[in-house]
C-alpha cells in the first residue's frame, strides 16, 4: 500500500514544531517511506532527503540568519525527471528588475500574512511566478533558514518532488524571462562549474549552464547541496566569470 504524502496543513504544522534556525526540517514522519509518500520518486532523491535531516545552516553559508529582523521569505528547488533526466527548476529574472536583474534564482518570494507558512509561500510563489500547479507537487523538507544580506530576505528553501510535471512558463514577462529545467548531470559536470566575482567584491560558486552563469544565493545553496549529497566532482576553482546584475536599461 502507498503512503498517502502529508497534506500542505499536516507539513506547515511539522515545520513549526521542528523549525529552528540551526537545521533542516524533513517533513515526513517516516523517512524509511520517503520515497513512496512521494509517490514513487526515484531513488536519487533520497541523497537529498539525507541532507535535510542532517544539515545545519553552517553547513550551507556563511551568513546565518541575524537574531531577529530580516524578511521572511521562502523558494521552491523544484526537483523532477525530466527529459534529460534528473533535474530541477530554476527561473532567470527579468533584466530590468531593481534588484537581482536577470539573475537565475528559484521561484519563491516573501512570505505573507495570508501564508499558512513557508512551504504554502513557496507553493504559491512558483505558481504565481511560473504556474507550477501545487497539486502535482510534493514538499518533503526545509533547509535551515538563510540570510541574503543584499536584500535583507531570511530564506526558507523549501525542497519538493514534482510528481505530476506541467508545462511552466513565464507569468508576467516584467518580472520572469524565462524557465529552465536544468540537468542535474549540468550543474555537477567540471567543466561547467566556476568561481564568480561581482563589482561589489563578493565572490563565490557559480555554474555555467543553458547561455546563463548561476551564482549568488542560488548558486551556493547549489553548490552546498551538491557537495553535501556526495554528488560532487573535482572542478578548476582558478577559472572566474565576471558578473554585473546591474538593470538593463
């Protein structure tokens, strides 16, 4: 018999009792029935279910979240089999966006009062942004919460297995350009992986992937993510992409 998954009520309830600022959340009761209270996901995903459980927010950046203050906020990592196999979703921002111009990033936003929590902001935000359709979606954990310091968001990413795959597409051109389901097997590939450096000094882990550099907070939550699912290979940390999100005008 299959596990039924949780409803959106019974995960949000399980993420506030378990929630705390130092670790992850894996929002299945029973971990040995991950994989088919997800509705038969493949076994790949389990690396990634172990991650959650374990990981703390050390583990995933070096800028935890602040006391108090920030804004909440939470992204969908979409991940599904897609025709080039096992992948995830990932959205490029509109080039004339004040903030974070043309960068890809995961779907999600602020999460809002009318929000039951982090996995329903997230939920909504992907379906808002690029009409993912919630019902065909399985959340099973939250990573511990992250601080972006340029935007002030405290970041609730929030892991999922696209059971029933939909065609996405941009909602509102002003703010998505486009959608990509990127290859695991991409982003884990040496010769895609780089080192990135911004005007304002910052530099990190980025990929080169489908005409686009990966970088910032997308770029090392998956960077980490990898790493910490042992999906890693050794790549060239000397080879640096120059990047600008500066608006276009």
């Amino acid at each position: 018999m299959t596990t039924p998954h949780p409803s959106a009520q019974v995960l949000e309830q399980r993420h506030r009792q378990l929630a705390s600022r130092s670790g992850g959340v894996l929002l299945i009761d029973e971990p040995d029935a991950l994989l088919e209270s997800l509705g038969g996901a493949p076994q790949w995903l389990a690396p990634l279910a172990g991650v959650a459980a374990q990981v703390s927010v050390d583990d995933l950046t070096r800028f935890p979240p602040p006391p108090t203050g920030g804004r909440a906020s939470s992204v969908l990592i979409l991940l599904g089999d897609g025709p080039e196999g096992p992948d995830v979703v990932l959205i490029e921002r509109a080039h004339k966006m004040r903030q974070h111009s043309g960068q890809p990033a995961f779907p999600g936003g602020v999460v809002e009062d009318t929000d039951a929590g982090v996995v329903a902001a997230a939920l909504r935000e992907a379906e808002e942004e690029i009409g993912v359709n919630a019902d065909g979606v399985r959340p099973f954990a939250v990573l511990p919460e992250l601080f972006v310091p340029p935007s002030g968001f405290v970041v609730s990413p929030v892991l999922a297995w696209w059971a029933e795959p939909a065609p996405i597409a941009p909602a509102d051109p002003a703010e998505v350009a486009q959608v990509l389901r990127v290859p695991w097997q991409d982003l884990i590939n040496p010769a895609h992986r780089v080192r990135v450096r911004h005007p304002s000094g910052y530099v990190g882990p980025g990929f080169t992937v489908r005409g686009l550099t990966v970088w910032g907070f997308t770029g090392g939550l998956l960077d980490r993510i990898i790493a910490l699912a042992g999906w890693e290979a050794p790549w060239d940390t000397s080879v640096i992409v120059e990047v600008d999100d500066s608006p276009r005008q």
